[in-house]
C-alpha cells in the first residue's frame, strides 16, 4: 500500500472512531452551552488555535447534542457529544488527538 494510501486510510478510521463517540439525540437530554463551564470552552479554542486551527461551536437541530466542529491541518471534523456525556472527557479526547499539550489537565 502507498503511502498516500495508508494516510487516507488512516485519516477515514479517525473520522470512524470519532461518529462513534456521537451519541443519538433523540436519547439525551438538551444540550445549552450557557451551562457549560467557560473554561472547557476557553481551553478547547485556545489549543487549537495555537495550532493553526479553528472551532466553531454550535448544538444539533433538536438541541439535543453539542456540536463541536474543528479546523485543523486541512481535515475538518465534526464531534456531537450528548448533554449526558462528560463534555471535558470529549474535550480532552479532541485535543489529544490533534497532538496538543494536555499535561496536566487529566
């Protein structure tokens, strides 16, 4: 397998691995990011950032899941976390993922 092949391979199972961590709506509670402690969010833009990349923050149609989408290294992706979920678990799976600093934070 080339080497092209096996990044594009490797990229796709991410991508798989983080719809997986998305949980069905229709299951959870509403989703409010007033309720959400401002220094999950400050950490989250602030690492990416620091990259070279972007969030953009936003709540599934029925409200029933936050969206986080993330801009980074030309492979943009989208991570749905329930209201039941533990929001800075999800947080500090992304930032792992993407090679940031989390020392410290766990």
């Amino acid at each position: 397998m080339s080497v092209v092949k096996e990044q594009m391979a490797a990229k796709q199972a991410k991508r798989q691995q983080r719809n997986k961590r998305g949980t069905n709506a229709t299951n959870a509670g509403r989703a409010n990011w007033a309720e959400v402690h401002v220094d999950i969010i400050a950490l989250l833009i602030a690492k990416i950032t620091e990259k070279g990349g972007a969030v953009m923050l936003g709540l599934t149609r029925d409200k029933g899941a936050y969206y986080i989408r993330i801009y980074l290294n030309d492979d943009p992706y989208s991570v749905y976390v329930s209201p039941n979920d533990n929001l800075w678990q999800e947080v500090l799976n992304i930032l792992k993922e993407n090679e940031c600093d989390v020392t410290g934070l766990e």
